[in-house]
C-alpha cells in the first residue's frame, strides 16, 4: 500500500491556540502546582471516596477512543521507549485500568459496545463494513442527550461512519468523506485534523454541559513514519502512537485552557490492540489474543477520580458506559451487561469478580472457518475454538502455553460459565426496519425481469446459543494464509503479476475450500485477464459458498454490469439491499443498473434514497448526475456534479462529466 503523505512527528504543541490562552495555560499551572502542594498527602483516597458520597460530580464528559492501541505500546503501561507522555500524564492525574478487555477486536462492534454497555451479539453490529448498530439500541449519547447534554463526535474512520448507525444520539457528528475512487472501508482522517475539529468542537461546547468524543485512527495499519520506512515495522506502529498522543496532548491542554479540566470527565480507552505479527498476526480481527483484546483504560476528573491510583481488577470496555452514568448521577440502564466501576475507585467494594466476554465473526464472514469467543476472568483465558485454548495470564501473559490438557476441568467450567453468560443475556436488539427498499412497483419490476426472491436468504432465526458450538476450519491453523491474503496477494494485484495470483488463490483456495472471499478474488483476476465467462462461473461459485455474502455479490454486480447484463446485475443488487437495506453502495449500482433498463424514474428514486442516507457522497452524486444527464434534465445534471466538485475537487472523472454536460447546454 503506498504511504499516505504525512509531515507528523514536528513540534506543533500549542502552535494553533490563541496567544491568551496560552498566557492562561501558564497562570493555571501554577494554580495547579499550589493545589497539589496543598491537597497532596496521604488522605487523597479517602478524600475521593468522601467527594463520590457527598455528591461532587463532573459536569461533562470526554470520550478518547484510540483506535488499535496496544496497552503495552505506552509508557503508563511500562513500556520505557514509548512516546506517551501526554496519555502517560493522564493516567497519573487519573485512574488506570490495567487489566481492561475489548468485546471484539474489530472497531466498529467494539465502539458499539463502549457506547451501548453490551456485548455485540446483543446490540448486534458484529462486522466491519457490513454490520450496522441499530436504533432500537439505547447509547450513552443518547441517554446523555435526553438529560439536555450537547453530544457532539468527530471520528477518523469510515467504518464508524453514520451510516452504520453509531452516530445515534449526537447531535453533531463529523464523518470520514467518502473517497472519489479505492476502499472507503480503509479511508481515514489525520489525528491533526480530528484534533482541530475536536477543538472547534470543544471551544464552542464551553458553557455547556456536554458529551463530546473524540476517535484517533493513526495507530491502525498502514503505519506511516518519517524515520521508519518499513511499513510493517513496530517502531513505525509506535511512531503513530506517538503522533495520537501528541494530539491527545492538545486535547487536553485546550481543556485546561478554556478551565473545562476540573469539571469534566476524561475517558481514555483503546477500542482494540494490534497484532505485530504476535501469533501470526499482523493486524487485528481473526483472533481473540491479548494483543489485540488487551485495552488501555483510563479515567480522570480531578476530586472525583482518584489520581495515581492503579486497578488491577478484571474490567470490560462494556463497564464504561455504566461507570459514566453512575458518575453522573445518572439512573443506570436496565439493558446493561456492564457495572458501574465507581466502586473501584473509592476501594470500597472489594474486586467484583468480573468475566470478560470477546467474539469475532471475522474468520467465518471471509473464510468460512470458525467463529471465536473467549471468557477472561480471575487470570484465565479461555477460548472456545474447534481445538480450545486455555492460557494462565499472570504467569503467561503471552499466552503461549496452552493449558487445555493440563487443566482440562477448568477448561470444561470455563466454557459452562461462557455458555451461560449467553444464555443470561439481555434479548439482541430489534434490527431496523428493511421496509422502503423494495416496493411493490420494484417487486413487480423485478419479477418482469425474471428475478425470484429466495427465501433461502432470509434470516434463518437463529438465536446466539444456536450458533454457540465452533464449526469449521480452527483459524490459528491458517494464521499463514491470512498473511498470503492480506499481504502478498494485494501486491501482486498491484504489480499486475494475475498469473501468480490464480495460482496463489488456487492453492489457498484448496486449504479453505468454504472462503467465498478467495473465488470472488480469483474471479476478479479471471477477469482481469480477459477470461470473462470464468469470471463469471467462479463469481456463481463465491455465491453458492456464501448466498448472503455481500462483497461478492456486489464484486458480481458491478461486473454483470459492466458486461452489459444489467438485469442479472440487478438481481444480485437486489439480494444485497435485502439484507442490508440502507446499503448505498447497493443502491447506486442498482440505480445504474435500472438506469441501462431504461427504468429512469425508479432509477432516480433509488438514488434519493441513498442520498437521502449519505448526502455528501461524491460518487453518489456522480452517479446521480450522469443519471439526469440521461434522461435530459442537463441542469439538474450539472447541480449535482457541481456539488460532488465543491466536495471534492479533485474528481477528474466527474470533472469530465460535467464538461460534456456543459457542451451539450452549449455553454
Ligand atoms: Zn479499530
């Protein structure tokens, strides 16, 4: 992947606030200094515990979600080359968790769970991409809202976009625009960027009380530095971190500035780690490893949170909603699988004995293997995989020595209490409404055009402890092949090399014969050479492997449209928007798939529907002018690629559009 074009690493601190609040910056820390010496003493914990009873609370809150960091990639964490002193300096002004435990080692259901207090096979968005948290789920921005907080949120990835519905609650909320051309799934904002809209944000929050998050994706992969080159590198991963921690460190010193520090509560928290080529794994996603599910967390709100202090009890990412509330005098959620943690900071209550529940789905959506989930509690690990895994954290932190055979009855009690702890789960949430996708009139179309619904793609009802048994291929047997996919098999479609990329897909595709991921590549390369009726056969095989996968029928698609045969491309659009009805993607391709038709008016009404769900995305409005522009309404055409230009200038592709429109205005 070719490195992103960063000037990071500079000095910057400060550089951007105005010149009185820097005075200011100045005049508070020597208030500060004096607090200290006057508060500072043996009876801090006391006085914490006595400023919890006699009601002090934070007025506001500030959530740092650090994306893909690594706990023991920081200096609080005892890491002595790390580059964390912003983070690092927040942990001594405030409580560390030191054994936290993400719920998936994906960002999308991770986030959903900071922000829902429940598992993902409860608030339901269990994938990247694809998964989507639902409205029916109550969030912490929501809950916050309805007590006449202002909730605000600025993120870095596209994958928390609003679309998959973790925007909820906010009443203002900054996405990731979507790229003119390549993966949305990978574009990002710059830790810079989030962090100066963070400020605005903040600036104009002051005087309120408010809920504002704030999410850095500069840790997640690729890894760009200045003075590492190798885009693999660990030093390259901790350079990133320290770029964050740097933004971090603006963060927190506007807080002080505007004097918001005293009455507002800041959470630090990563929503997963990263792999580092740990077992095998470079990134993150396939696995349920400490190095991916081991989270920083960090609270502080001077006189409420005890400063310096260190917990080693067994947390979860789901306990931060419920802790937040609880702070804030707030009624607690009924839905909740998470506690309040208050009781943790004041010493009070002894350690609550927590258990930490983890899943991915990952390695099952993309290759067909199993589905992993894992139970942490009291220092044990399990994980229940086709070949189950127990591992002893204090004496095994990298968890090395499978101790199933070993310890085979706390194996066995192990997976009794993970089982339970489904069975005693809250009922998942309602998922949206699918309705207004395919009207009657689309229905009737469709089925003029040959399609059949099948009901085969429906949901099949099952519920989670229906699916609670590992079926399939083990996933750490097939650590290597992920690597060949994620790495060598993107380069070599790079370098054009399809000869050595059939060849690699083929043999993988041996391996894992269940992936429906490998035969849409191989397909895609297939094509690629020209050799269209195969592209199309082994697109059908994908399908059959995988009926309700969405990559490849979309990957299909687009390619039966391309070939011109926008019916059948219709009829795989179609599956898609049935199973994720507010699927812009989907919606577009169909609209131009209608459009080929000749079926303009349902055309257009597809593509209000999903600029209605994404108004500021430039290939939707591309698509929707080039559409206008078909069926003669060329002022009409030109509004929409204007505002697809403002959005992005640099669209040649649209660019071109409108000046063929313009041409035949005869401007
Ligand atoms: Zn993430």
């Amino acid at each position: 992947m070719a490195a992103r074009e960063k000037a990071r690493h500079g000095p910057r601190a400060g550089a951007d606030l105005p010149t009185g609040l820097r005075t200011s910056r100045r005049r508070w820390l020597i208030v500060l200094v004096v607090v200290i010496a006057v508060v500072g003493g043996g009876s801090v914990a006391f006085q914490h515990a006595r400023s919890l009873a006699r009601g002090t609370r934070p007025q506001s809150v500030l959530l740092i979600t650090m994306d893909t960091t690594r706990a023991d990639y920081l200096g609080c964490f005892g890491r002595t080359t790390a580059q964390t002193p912003n983070i690092d300096r927040l942990a001594r002004e405030g409580t560390v968790f030191t054994r936290c435990t993400a719920s998936a080692p994906l960002t999308l259901p991770s986030h959903a769970s900071i922000l829902t207090g429940v598992y993902p096979y409860v608030h339901g968005a269990r994938e990247n991409g694809t998964g989507r948290l639902a409205g029916s789920n109550e969030t912490l921005a929501e809950t916050l809202k309805a007590a006449g907080f202002a909730t605000q949120a600025t993120i870095a990835s596209f994958v928390l976009n609003q679309q998959f519905g973790i925007g909820q609650g906010f009443d203002v909320y900054h996405d990731v625009p979507r790229p003119a051309v390549g993966s949305p799934l990978s574009a990002e904002r710059r830790g810079d960027e989030v962090c100066d809209d963070a400020l605005a944000m903040l600036r104009s929050l002051a005087g309120q009380r408010f809920l504002l998050w704030v999410h850095f994706y500069d840790p997640h992969f690729p890894y760009v530095s200045e003075r590492v080159k190798d885009e693999l590198s660990p030093l390259a991963y901790a350079d990133e971190i320290a770029f964050m921690d740097t933004q971090i460190g603006h963060l927190l010193s506007a807080l002080r500035e505007l004097h918001l520090e005293r009455d507002t509560l800041v959470i630090a928290v990563a929503d997963h780690g990263e792999g580092l080529n740990d077992h095998d794994e470079w990134e993150h996603g396939c696995f349920l490893y400490e190095t991916t599910l081991h989270t920083p967390l960090i609270f502080r709100c001077p006189g409420v949170i005890p400063a310096g202090k260190t917990v080693s009890a067994q947390v979860r990412t789901i306990d931060i909603a419920p802790t937040v509330l609880e702070l804030l005098h707030r009624p607690a959620w009924d839905q909740a699988q998470g506690v309040s943690l208050t009781g943790l900071f004041t010493g009070q209550k002894p350690d609550p004995d927590l258990a930490a529940y983890s899943e991915t789905f990952l390695a099952q959506a993309e290759y067909g293997l199993s589905q992993l989930r894992s139970l942490t509690a009291g220092g044990w690990k399990f994980v229940w995989a086709p070949k189950p895994e127990l591992y002893r954290l204090p004496s095994d932190p990298g968890e090395a020595r499978n101790l199933v055979a070993e310890e085979p009855q706390h194996a066995a009690d192990m997976l009794v209490q993970l089982r339970q702890l489904i069975a005693d789960a809250p009922p998942p949430a309602a998922k949206d409404e699918a309705s207004a996708v395919l009207t009657d009139t689309d229905q009737a179309l469709l089925e003029s055009l040959g399609y059949v619904s099948r009901p085969g793609l429906q949901d099949e009802g099952l519920t989670e402890l229906d699916q609670f048994e590992p079926r399939g291929g083990n996933p750490r047997d097939y650590a290597r092949s992920f690597k060949l996919i994620t790495r060598e098999l993107p380069q070599l479609r790079q370098q054009r090399e399809y000869k050595r990329a059939e060849q690699l897909l083929r043999q993988l595709m041996e391996s894992m014969p269940d992936a429906a991921h490998l035969p849409a590549h191989l397909a895609e390369v297939l094509d690629a050479q020209g050799r269209t009726d195969e592209a199309a056969q082994m697109f059908e095989h994908a399908i059959a492997l995988a009926p309700k996968g969405y990559v490849s029928r979309m990957k299909y698609g687009t390619f039966l449209r391309r070939i011109n045969r926008p019916a059948d491309a219709l009829a795989q659009f179609t599956v898609v928007l049935e199973n994720w009805p507010n699927n812009t993607d989907a919606l577009s391709q169909m609209a131009l798939a209608l459009t080929s038709l000749g079926h303009f008016d349902v055309a257009k009404e597809k593509m209000r529907r999903a600029l209605e769900l994404e108004p500021k995305n430039v290939r939707l409005l591309r698509a929707m002018g080039v559409i206008c522009e078909d069926t003669g309404k060329l002022t009409d055409a030109i509004r929409y690629l204007n505002e697809a230009l403002a959005l992005d200038p640099t669209f040649q592709e649209c660019e071109k559009d409108r000046d063929r429109v313009i041409q035949k205005l005869g401007w």
